[in-house]
C-alpha cells in the first residue's frame, strides 16, 4: 500500500515538472517598448538572462509571479508603486552593477538598421 502511494506521488511530481516549463515559457527574445524616453526599445534576451546568466525567476519577477512588469508598472508613478522605465532602470541597473552586464545607454538601448 505504501509501495503505491509512493508511486503516485512520485509520478505526481514527474508530471508536475515535466509540465512547469510548458507553462511558464516565454519567447526567447523580445523587445522592451518604448517608455517614455527618447532610446530606442531593447531587444530583451530572456534566454541568455534566464539560462546563461544563471538567474531566477525572482531576481526580475520580484512579486514571486511571472507577470509582465507592465502590469505594475504603468507609464506614471501609482502611488508608491514606480513607473515601467524607472522600473526597468533599477532593476537592470542594479543587476549589470553587480555583474559584468552591459554599463551605458547604448548598450541596452541600440540603434537597428532602421
């Protein structure tokens, strides 16, 4: 009996994580609109952040829930709640400060063929 349960369970938590990334998965790349401010978009790698940069979901999703940071934080400060771009420039900011990530403007914020 307890043969059986442990089984199940343990399939249980085998379909679980086999289902987590399905659920959660995103485009590689995407491109971080325009914010109120005259840089170009950034062409966000989500791969390379999430992947090769070994961070967590957390590190960026900081309300533990992988929502689109827009949905927070709109074009203009709510409250105590800060606007997308000062969202996105204190998040990234203080990530690339700690790390060997890109340093500047024009390192985020580059210019396409257009």
């Amino acid at each position: 009996m307890i043969k059986k349960i442990l089984i199940t369970q343990f399939m249980f938590l085998l379909v679980n994580v086999l289902t987590i990334p399905v659920l959660f998965s995103v485009e590689d790349q995407f491109v971080l609109q325009k914010t109120g401010h005259r840089k170009p978009p950034i062409i966000f790698n989500h791969k390379a952040h999430s992947e090769d940069y070994d961070t967590n979901c957390i590190d960026c999703h900081h309300k533990g829930k992988n929502l689109k940071c827009s949905k927070c934080h709109l074009k203009m400060h709510q409250g105590k709640v800060i606007n997308i771009k000062g969202a996105f420039h204190q998040q990234c900011h203080n990530c690339h400060r700690k790390t060997s990530g890109p340093k500047g403007c024009g390192r985020c914020h580059k210019r396409t063929g257009k």
